[in-house]
C-alpha cells in the first residue's frame, strides 16, 4: 500500500559529518567509516569519544567523524590511545588503523596494548596491501599477490607469509573481544556492524582490548573494479583470513542487542 | 620546607608529582631508572596515572595522548632510549602541545656505556626529530637546580605550548646532596580550549601534525617560529660567577659548568682573573651574554662532557672576536677540576689568535688517550 508520508529509513549517522570523503570510488573505508558511526549514533557516545587516526588512507578519518579526534605516527595509535585512555579512564577511545599500520611498524604498539588489556577498540581495516603509498607489499598481502613492491607476486620463500592479526592478538590474556569480518556484502556488512557495537561493549564494559578486524577492498591499488574487489575479497581473502570470533568475553557473548 | 638528602633521579620524580605531574610514562634505562621505579609506586599511591611502556616509542606516544588531553604529562629516559622518542617529539612539536621530558645522559654513541656524559646536546638543543621545531631545555648543574627546572618544565611548557626536555648527565641522575622539595601543588582542575578530552557540549576538536597543503604547513612552521622567538625574548637563563672583571671566560653546562666552577676558583685564588658563565637554558642559548663576553675578554674557553657540541653554538656567538679554545671529555668521563685548570692556564698563558678551529687543537691534546 502507497501512503504519502515518506519515512527516511537510511540516513547519514548523526556523528558522521557531511563532508564527502577523499577515498577512492568503491573504497570499503567509508563504509568502515559509516558502521562505526552508526554505532556510536547508536551507543550514544558522542560526547565521550575520543577516535585516534593513523598513517594510511585514513589519516583524515578524524575529518568524518563529528567528535574529538586525534591522529597519530605510523603504527603508534595504540600507544596514544593507551596515554588517552589510561588519563580518561571513563572516555571511549579507539583507533582505526590500516594494515601496514597495525600489523607491520606498529607490530610492538598493538601487542602490547592488548597484552596489557588496554581498555581501548581497534578497528583494523586489512585490504592486504598499503594503500597510501601506492600498494606496496603489506604483511597481510596474499602468497602469490602482485604489488608495487612485490611484483612477481609475493614470494613467501623470501618475502614471508602474511601475519594473521586476529588469530595472533587472540593469544593475549589482556584481549576481550578479537574478531574477524568482512565488508564484501550487506550479510557481511551487517555481521561487521554487529561486531563493531560489541567491541564498544566490551570498553564499555571495562572488558579489556576489542579488536574488529575488516577486510576491506582497495580496488585503485589491487587494479579491479568496486564489484570485482569484493568478489576478490570473497574469494581469496577469506580463505587466507577466516571469518571467525576468535575470542570472545563470556560477557559479551551472552549480550543480546 | 628543609632540605633533605637526595638522590638526582629521585628528586626530579617528586619534583614533578609536586608540580602537578598527571601521568608518566616511560621505558627502564641506566642511568635514569630509580625516577620510573619512584613514580611506579608514588603515582598510583596518589591515584595518578603510571604506565612502564613497552619501548621509548610506545612511551612517548603515550605522552602524545596524554598531552591532546591537557594533563600534565612527561616521559623520561637516557641517550638511546631518548633516540627512539624522536619521532614522537617531532610529532608533539608539530601538534603544538606541551610535553616535559627528563634525559639523564649516558656515554655513547650506540649502546655506549652507562657513564655520566653530555652526548646529547645536539640531538636535543638542535632537533634530532624531524622539521623545524624548537623545544626549551634546561640544563642543571646540581640537584636543588634539577628540582626547580623540573618544577619551572611544566610551567613553561603550558606557556609555550612547547617541549620542555630537562637534560642533565648521569651523575647528576645518580648522586645525593641536601636540597629542598616544592611544596605539593594542587592538580589541575579545568583544561585548556584545545583540549581534547569528549566533545562534552562542544564542537569537536582536532590534534593533528599533518598540513597536507604547504601553505598550511608553512604557516604552522612560522607560527612555532614566532613563539620560538617569545621564548628567546622572556625565558633566557644563565648563572654567572667572577664574570665582573674577568678577563677570560669559561664556559660549561650541567656538570661539566660545575667543574669548571672549582677551576676556576681554583684559578682566582691564583690571582687570574677568570669567570664562568654557565648557561642554564641552552635552549633558548644565552646568545648575547656571550656575545658581550666576547668583546670583553681576551679568550674563552668551552668544557664539555662530548666532543665540542655547545662548542660551535659558543663560536658562533663569539664570531672570531676572541679566540675560544675547547677541553672535552667525552664517552662518560667526568672532568676533574685540576684538568680544567690547566686548559684554564693554558689559555691565559697562550695569547693572542690561535691556529685552526679549538676542537682540532684540543684533539691533537688528546692523542694521549686514543
Ligand atoms: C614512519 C613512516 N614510515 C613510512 C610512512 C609512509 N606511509 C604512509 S601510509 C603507509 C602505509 C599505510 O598502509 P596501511 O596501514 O595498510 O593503510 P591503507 O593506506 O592501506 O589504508 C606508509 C608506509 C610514514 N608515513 N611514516
Ligand atoms: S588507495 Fe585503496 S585503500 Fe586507499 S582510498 Fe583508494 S581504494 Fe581505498
């Protein structure tokens, strides 16, 4: 039946501002972007957040997101995360961090910080090579995958095998809430939201370090149109990166929102 | 207050509790150890923030985020581990924030020794980051000084905006003399407009150290310039002794200015007429004062704890008006007192212009102990 009031059922999250994007057409950032905002919308911490950009494709994340934000060198998010967090204890802080950020110059500062159980959320955008620079070999890139800097494909013979983030950070007592998703379809998109709301719990919660690893297209560097880089991600991603919760508090798994 | 017994490391860590300190955060490292070990346990008593990090990078970002909230924040370290924080600083610099930073300087370079040296001048004084930015520094020569320059830090870095690193060399970190402690000051209650602390009823805010445009950047890098020569204007310091009719100069900093000290009296109770100036802030550096001391004297002569770091600062004040003659020890030697007075004598007896740069002719001394 057609009625003539129209109700908006999908609008801009009210945290996220309206300034368009610099990503590149069909990017899973601003999707990555959209997600957390709704979650904050949603949480209602606008107030009380406190985001932490790095170095990478979003280093101008702190440009959408309508609340404090800072940004960070390369890799150290978590570092500036934890001098936040630790003197604003009641504050939410998260970092959103690439790749090449978290998972290679910022190998020691992401240990740590969960070793420590730092009461902080990470948002890990794995899209298996470093975007900024012009898609260099990352240490999430795929045995086989051609880059700029690996352009026979990686050999892992002499370049190594890709680092397992989620699977890795999951070993630390200090973690409370360690999960793979993916950003490829709207099934997955709204599994991605879901774990991203529970990450926030989990700080919310005083739970200790969440982390939402995501698996997000580059289509500029990997060379393939939007459509194309998400059936990329499906199809030789996930095999390498499985969608999985690999740790979850006992108290967030029996949350129901 | 009276004054109490002790130890450099240590009254440095209770200075700055007293001076309000929020939080530390910092990375264990000879000869600076005993002020984490002292604020480990005093900081968390007081219900203040304490995190041992997991290396120099992580602390000093650590610092970073803190210092977005406003809070009274420092790290503190020695030579290597104040290598690593370099980026970090460069980054606070270009956020325009106010950090407080002990470096308790050991003999190098590399992993070097633990021994008392003035190795980092240069990479403090003159950057060691990244970009052109100007921290202050303050340098004491005893442990009362070591107490009242952590206390002044803080202040000066709110003012400022600025980086405020205290660098002194492991003896001073190390030995105990009577001096006399701050009283407690309140913690800070309201912070400043930049803060970034939630945007509670607010528009949000935003630190940052990336202009991507060059004009911005520009405009930001002449902004910290324009600050910087505030800061050169108001907050030079210096202590001067026998400068009045001195006829020869000398010149040192930190512990290496306190030796000198003994030398010279040393000197005047022969009858020469020597002074010493020693520069308390060798950022902003008592550029005129030397100068003055130039045109005045008939030589000057530069003791350091390195191989002649202030030694180039020193000559370009000095621009060729008097000869400047250089005695180093470098590599965690102390001078002693009666080394120093012999450069003393050296340079009294020697007159007029000398052939080649000091540092050359210093060296050629030296061979002895290669
Ligand atoms: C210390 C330092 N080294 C190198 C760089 C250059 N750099 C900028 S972004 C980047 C890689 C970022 O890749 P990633 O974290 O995967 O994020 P993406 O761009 O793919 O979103 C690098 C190496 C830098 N900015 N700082
Ligand atoms: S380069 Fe890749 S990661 Fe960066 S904005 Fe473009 S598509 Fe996204």
């Amino acid at each position: 039946m057609v009625t003539d009031t129209e109700i908006t059922v999908y609008h801009r999250p009210a945290t996220l501002t309206d300034l368009g994007t610099h990503y590149c057409p069909g990017c899973t950032h601003g999707i990555a972007h959209r997600l957390v905002a709704e979650v904050i919308d949603e949480m209602g911490l606008r107030e009380t957040t406190i985001g932490v950009a790095s170095v990478g494709c979003s280093v101008f994340a702190y440009n959408y997101f309508d609340f404090d934000f800072v940004q960070a060198p390369h890799g150290r998010a978590p570092a500036m995360a934890t001098g936040i967090k630790r003197v604003l204890s009641d504050r939410i802080v998260f970092t959103y961090q690439g790749d090449g950020d978290l998972a290679s110059i910022g190998m020691g500062e992401i240990v740590a910080a969960a070793g420590r159980g730092e009461n902080i959320t990470v948002i890990f955008i794995n899209n298996a090579n470093y975007g900024m620079t012009g898609g260099q070999m990352a240490p999430t890139t795929l045995p086989g995958m051609k880059t700029t800097s690996s352009p026979n494909g990686r050999d892992v013979e002499s370049q190594g095998y890709p680092i397992r983030t989620a699977e890795l950070l999951a070993t630390q007592e200090g973690a409370g809430y360690i999960v793979r998703r993916s950003l490829h379809d709207p099934k997955n998109i709204r599994l991605a939201k879901k774990a991203i709301r529970l990450a926030f719990e989990t700080q919310v919660r005083g739970l200790g370090f969440s982390l939402v690893e995501l698996l997000s297209s580059c289509p500029t560097n990997w060379g393939m149109d939007p459509v194309d880089a998400l059936r990329w991600i499906e199809q030789n991603m996930i095999p390498y990166f499985p969608i999985n919760d690999f740790k979850v508090h006992p108290v967030i798994a029996s949350l129901r929102i | 207050m009276v004054k109490e017994l002790l130890k450099g490391n240590i009254a440095i860590a209770e200075a700055a509790v007293r001076a309000g300190l929020q939080a530390y955060f910092g990375y264990p490292i000879t000869p600076q150890t005993e002020l984490l070990e002292y604020l480990s346990k005093r900081m968390p008593e007081l219900g203040r923030t304490f995190v041992q990090a997991e290396s120099e990078l992580g602390a000093i970002n650590m610092v970073y985020g803190a210092a977005c909230t406003g809070v009274r924040v420092m790290s503190s370290s020695s030579s290597p581990g104040i290598s690593l924080m370099m980026e970090g600083l460069s980054y606070i610099a270009g956020t325009e924030l106010p950090v407080v930073l002990i470096d308790v300087m050991r003999g190098g370079p590399g992993l070097g020794n633990i021994a008392p040296s003035q190795q980092d001048y240069n990479q403090i004084v003159h950057g060691g980051g990244h970009g052109d930015y100007y921290p202050i520094v303050l340098a004491p020569a005893n442990i009362q000084e070591a107490i009242d320059l952590t206390v002044l830090a803080f202040d000066l870095a709110e003012k400022y905006r600025s980086i405020v690193i205290v660098l002194l060399d492991g003896s001073l970190g190390q030995m105990m003399e009577p001096a006399e402690l701050p009283p407690m000051q309140p913690l800070r209650e309201s912070y400043p407009e930049w803060a970034t602390r939630g945007a509670i009823g607010r528009e949000r805010r935003i630190h940052t150290s990336i202009y991507l445009n060059p004009v911005e950047q520009e405009k930001t890098n002449l902004r910290i310039l324009q600050r910087w020569q505030e800061v050169k204007k108001n907050e030079v310091r210096y202590k001067s002794y026998f400068l009045e009719d001195a006829e020869y100069v000398v010149i040192g900093f930190g512990t290496a200015g306190r030796v000198a000290l003994s030398a010279v009296r040393a000197a005047r109770a022969e009858g020469n007429k020597v002074g010493l100036l020693r520069p308390v802030t060798l950022a902003p550096f008592p550029a005129q004062q030397i100068e003055a001391l130039a045109g005045s004297s008939k030589g000057i002569l530069v003791v350091e704890m390195n191989s002649g770091q202030m030694l180039d600062d020193v000559m370009a004040c000095v621009k060729g008006r008097t000869p400047v003659h250089f005695y180093g020890r470098p590599g965690g030697i102390v001078p002693l007192p009666d080394e120093v007075l012999v450069e003393i004598h050296r340079m009294t007896e020697k007159s007029g212009r000398l052939n080649g740069h000091p540092r050359d002719q210093w060296l050629e001394r030296m061979v002895q102990h290669i």
